[in-house]
C-alpha cells in the first residue's frame, strides 16, 4: 500500500505547492504595468562633478509614465474586454406551445441560435439545460500582432535637476543633458481563455422565460517587455542610465500567470409580448452580476444591466433573427492595472509609482446582431449571425512617429530632434470601439430531447482586442 500511496500523495502535495505558489503570484490585471514599471528601475549612478555622490536615477521615467498614463490606459482596455466576451444566449433548442387542443406541440422547425435570442420561449413548464466550452487566443490589439513586438511606448525624463528646482510636470528643461534621455519599451503579450458555461431556463408561462449562466473562466497570460534607454544625451559610453546589476541599456523582464475561478454570473429573462404565425417579438432584460474576479481578469467588476428587442420570424425551414440592446454599465475595472506599488526589491521602493488617475469605469454598450437559422433536414439546423457590441467612451490608441525635440549631448540643449516610429499613443478620434463578431455553426438534433452544438466565432473588425477563430462546443437538453 505505501507503493502505491506514495505517488498519489506525492502529486497532491506538488498539486498543492503548485496552487499555492500561484496564489502568491501578482494579479494577472496588473503584470504588464508591473512590467513596465520595473523596466524603469536605473541603477544608482556616481556623480560625475563628485564620485563621493551618488545620483538616484530610478523614479525619473516612471513619472514621466504616470504623465502619459498610455500602458495603464492600455492594460485597462485589455481587463475590460477580455472579461466581457460573449457566452452564448439564453434561447434553448426547443421552443414549444400549448395549442387549441391544449396539446404541447413545437413552436419552431429550427434549433435556434447559438449567441442570439430568439422572439420564441420554451413554453410553460419546460426546462432547459445547457453547457458550452469555448476556447479563445487573442490575436492582436488595435491591429498590431501581440506578439510581434510592435507595441512600443516611449516615456520621457522628468526636470529632475538641479534637485532644487525639480518639477516632475515638465520636460522643457532638458539640462543636465542625461534628461533627454528616453525610455523605449516594447511589449509581447500572450492570451488565452477557456470558458465553460452553465446554462439553466425553465419557462414560467408560455410566453416567460427565466433562466441563469454560469461562466467558469481559465486565464493564461505570458508578457514580455523589452526595454531599451535611448542615451541621446548622457552619451553610449556612460553608465548614466544602466539598468542595476550592470552597465547594459537594455533590459528584457518577462512574466507569466493564470488563473480560474467563477466569471461574471448571468441572470436573465424573456417575456414574448406578440406571436403570429410566423412573427414572435420579445423584451428581454439581462444582468450580468461582478462575481468574477476582476483582478485576475475573471470578471469587468462592473454591473452590467442589458436591456434587448428580440424579433424572429418562422417561415418553413428558415427562421430570421434580429436583436437590438443597450448596456448599462456600473463599476470599474481592476485598480491594479493602473496603480502599482512599486517594491524595487535592493533598490528599495520607487516613490509615485503608485500615483495613477486612470479612468477605471467599465463603458456602456449599444448592442445589435442579425442573422439566421435554415433546418436543411428535420434533425440539422444550420445558422450565421452578425453579433456587434459598440463600447462607448474607451480609450483608442494608435500607432504614430512621435516627435521629440532637442535630443542630444551638450549644453545648451541642441535643436537636433528624434522621432520615435509606430509609437503607441492615445488616438485622437472619438473614444468609441466597435467590436463585430461572426458566429457560424450547427446543431444537431440527437434524441428526442437533446442538441449537439458546434459553433465557431471569428473576428469581423480589427478594433481593441481581437479574437483569433474561437471554436464553441455545447448541448442542450430540455425536459
């Protein structure tokens, strides 16, 4: 027995180490500020007019970054979109009413669709279990490949010196001529989720229907940034500017987590207010609770009220749909991508890292899809829908040469200037994103009471953060 027990106890304990050496590890929400942060830790450097001196360099980027706010901003736009993606409609796969006879007959020749709502209920009585798993990669962010190391940020030095007139706000001065140095930064990122879903309706009356879906989330995250200082005033040969434990300008910090837990909770109900032969329209409200864990990227950390207009229509084998809606958002995203505690470990703690006025607050959203369901045989449904969810009030970046002015060695300052290539920035367009997914997929009628789904989402926009093809897998079972 002890043969046998000894490898079962020695995988819990390493299982447990495992578990517990994650939990100790830094929110997934703050790893690319924290990286960014820790990239600007220069080592203490001799003063060149008195060796006896030493010169702290390591807060003067970091303002700087603060100023700029761009990777905050940018992480915060990464937490508030990762946590929202769809998880399927409440819509089962069978619809049924209770005709002139009072027999309980089908309502629809089709199995409905996948991310959409449909005008028709499950009928009084009737109850329908659901289950899907959807596993998502994340392909680039305002179209730039996220792992090509395309996003690049650029922080200025701060007026730092003399100490006595030091002013953080500004970078006018540029004297002594190491303030024009600066700070470029390049990140790769890695994404993944997988999402399992749990859905429940039961069907109240023959025209309401309440239900719940419970989402349990994996994340994984891998992040690298690249760092260089651009020593285009203290000189190539100085130490001015090093990062600590040596004289290199560059610095490469990587970092990588997970996590898993309960997503946002889904509460949510349907009332079918008009039915025809072949038209049915419906109100339905939906409520999307902060359970998940928004500094691990499980969760918005907002409260999410969704108001919709549902119409279909049933005509033979071809069943159109048409959804419009509006979010009402209440919360904020994860403090932790925009305010760090910075602890530089030896070098001690950077003061202002912590210091942040980020907007955290989850947008609103105005929501719309369209498409459609074919019965191309008695047991097969067919469907495609154009699902769109139009965020308002985001911040938007965008690629630019940024210019800036008198870099170089010397005193005065020189009026030689650098610009910076692709350089990531806020975009000066209207801070609205919207974000079009494609759905198409079947499902498959396998006994009586039971639907096979199989759907794939792929990306129709390259805004915000893009999903590369996400394969979906569920059933449906009504009873």
């Amino acid at each position: 027995m002890r043969v046998v027990r000894s490898p079962f106890f020695a995988l819990a304990v390493l299982l447990l180490t495992a578990s517990t050496a994650s939990a100790q590890n830094d929110n997934l929400a703050g790893m690319i500020k924290r990286l960014f942060d820790q990239s600007t830790i220069n080592a203490i450097t001799p003063n060149p007019a008195n060796e006896a001196v030493t010169i702290d360099h390591r807060p003067h980027f970091i303002l700087g970054d603060i100023l700029s706010e761009i990777p905050a901003q940018f992480n915060v736009a990464l937490a508030s979109q990762l946590a929202s993606f769809p998880v399927g409609s409440s819509s089962g796969g069978f619809s049924y009413n209770v005709n002139e006879r009072g027999e309980v007959v089908p309502t629809s020749t089709t199995f409905g669709p996948t991310f959409a709502e449909r005008g028709l209920t499950l009928g009084e009585g009737k109850f329908n279990f659901g289950y899907s798993f959807q596993a998502t990669s994340y392909d680039s962010f305002e179209d730039v490949d996220l792992e090509s190391g395309q996003l690049r940020f650029i922080r200025q030095h701060n007026d730092c010196c003399p100490a006595g007139a030091n002013n953080p706000t500004q970078f006018t001065d540029l004297n002594p001529a190491f303030e024009r140095d600066l700070l470029q930064s390049d990140l790769v990122t890695k994404i993944d989720t997988r999402t399992t879903a749990f859905f429940a309706s039961v069907g109240l009356t023959n025209r309401l229907d309440v239900g719940i879906a419970v989402p349990i989330v994996h994340v994984d995250m891998e992040a690298t940034v690249n760092s260089r200082i651009l020593r285009l005033g203290s000189g190539e040969t100085t130490v001015t500017h090093s990062f600590p434990g040596g004289t290199s300008p560059t610095l490469v910090l990587s970092d990588s987590g997970s996590a898993t837990g309960i997503g946002d909770i889904l509460l949510r109900g349907k009332y079918n207010f008009y039915r025809s032969g072949s038209t049915a329209l419906a109100a339905a409200l939906e409520l999307r609770l902060p359970t998940g864990n928004e500094d691990e990227l499980l969760g918005t950390g907002a409260t999410g009220t969704r108001m919709l207009f549902v119409g279909s229509g049933e005509y033979g084998r071809f069943s159109p749909h048409v959804n419009i809606g509006y979010t009402l958002s209440t919360g904020d995203a994860s403090g932790e991508a925009a305010s760090i505690d910075l602890d530089a470990g030896d070098y001690g703690t950077v003061p202002g890292a912590s210091q942040s006025t980020v907007d955290l607050s989850v947008p609103d959203e105005f929501n719309y899809t369209a498409g459609f369901n074919l019965a191309i045989v008695p047991r097969v449904t067919v469907g495609f829908d154009v699902l769109g969810r139009y965020l308002r009030g985001v911040t938007r970046f965008d690629l630019e040469n940024i210019t800036y002015p008198n870099r170089g060695p010397g005193t005065p300052p020189p009026t030689t200037s650098f610009t910076s290539q692709n350089e990531v920035a806020i975009a000066s367009r209207p801070g609205n994103l919207n974000f079009v997914l494609g759905v198409i997929g079947g499902k498959i009628n396998i006994g009586p009471k039971f639907i096979l789904n199989a759907t794939v989402l792929f990306a129709l926009t390259d805004g915000g953060l893009k999903p590369k093809p996400t394969p979906v897998i569920g059933f449906d079972y009504v009873f």
